[in-house]
C-alpha cells in the first residue's frame, strides 16, 4: 500500500504535516507532488480555496479513473459549520474531517488505510521501553544477557549488523518491530528454513504476532529469549 497526497498551494504546509505523522507510522507516503500511478490510496486535502482548483479536479479524475481509493480530507485549520463550499464530486465521497476533532479525524484516516506497511519510523526515545533477555542457551557465558530495545526494527540473528546478534542463530533469523497504530511489539519470522516458537506457537513466516510482557521466544531447542515490556 501506498498513498499519494493531492492539494493545492494554499494546504501545502499542512498535507506536509499529515505526511510526516503518517510516515513516522510506518505508512509508505509518496514525496509530493509526484506521479499518483504507484499509489494505492488518494488522500485529498480540500479547502474553501482549493476544492475546485484544476489540478485537484485533475488528481482526483486521474485517482477515479485509474480505480485508487480516494479519501477528502478537510484540514484542521478550515473554519467549522456547513460545507457549502465542497463541490458535489468531492462532498458525495466519505471525507473525513480534521476541522472538528483533529485526534479523532486522525484515527479514523487510519483506519480507513490500514496497516502501515513499513516500520514506523520513531525516535528511540519515543519508544516504550522494552527488553530481551536470554534465558536458555547451550552456552553458558551468553545466560542472562538482556538487550535494551532501542530501535523500532530489532534484527534478532547470526549477522554482524544483527542488534541481538548469536551465533548459534540463522541469518537472519527474526525480527521485533513496535507497530505505532497498535502500540504493540511484534515478532515476525524471517527465515523459511527454521521455526520460531512464542509460548510453544509456531509463528506464520513473515506475518507479525503481538507480544506480551514475559513471553518466552523459543529460537532454537537450546535458545530462549523472554520479552520484557514496560507497561
């Protein structure tokens, strides 16, 4: 999935802003203004001045014709109270609305797309805080170690640029994400060859679980790593 912003001069500052809220989740935003051809999603930013400009007319037809999912946005900054001005093509699709309840229009954007399909892209200090520890492993000196969790993507694996890095592991061999949208750490399995395990579950390859605090992550029969969450 990715989405594509159209506006116009006018709303340039904020579909900037909405770019980078959804970007730092995770969602694949096309620079703008680019080409809509790759995107999955238009998100239309519209305003009294800008709602019947040509080149939202142009984007828009181009979005219908070309089958995208078009989603009207009015911004925050637009006065509230009838919507008079939004012309009929734009007003008969489900828009969302940023001028009332800018939290609540933010949540429900997201809902309409989706799961982001990137990492989110945080600053660790935004981060919840989180751990691993090895619990279990064949040898003795690597018993007890802990990795803080400072990145949203921790490489788990055999590979030097792997952040909890084991010998004994494949390359790669999973990967911890923290999803933004859900609040959540999740363990997806990278590796086709070997198997996973979270509390005796075999994790599905290359589809995201939800962890909780204190789950055991069994990497191999003799390697165990337990997740720690602050909550």
């Amino acid at each position: 999935m990715s989405i594509y912003i159209s506006y116009a001069p006018v709303a340039a500052m904020w579909a900037n802003d909405l770019q980078t809220r959804l970007v730092k989740l995770g969602y694949d935003v096309s620079d703008i203004p680019i080409t809509l051809e790759d995107a999955s999603h238009v998100l239309v930013v519209t305003t009294p001045i800008s709602a019947d400009s040509p080149q939202i007319r142009q984007d828009v037809a181009a979005a219908y014709k070309q089958r995208k999912i078009i989603i009207p946005v009015i911004p925050k900054h637009v006065v509230g109270g009838s919507l008079h001005w939004m012309p009929d093509y734009l007003a008969m699709m489900e828009y969302i609305d940023f001028s009332t309840n800018d939290a609540a229009a933010f949540t429900t954007l997201l809902e309409r797309l989706g799961n982001p399909t990137l990492p989110p892209q945080l600053d660790p200090y935004e981060l919840p805080k989180a751990s691993l520890q090895l619990i279990m492993s064949e040898r003795a000196k690597q018993r007890g170690k802990t990795w803080p969790i400072e990145q949203p993507q921790t490489l788990i694996g055999s590979q030097r640029r792997a952040h909890v890095r084991l010998p004994q592991l494949a390359a790669p061999h999973c990967t911890l994400m923290y999803n933004a949208v859900s609040q959540r750490y999740q363990l997806s399995r990278t590796n086709s060859i070997i198997f996973v395990t979270v509390h005796d579950q075999v994790l599905p390859l290359e589809q995201p679980t939800a962890l909780q605090h204190g789950d055991l992550i069994m990497l191999t029969a003799q390697t165990v790593l337990q997740f720690f969450h602050d909550v």
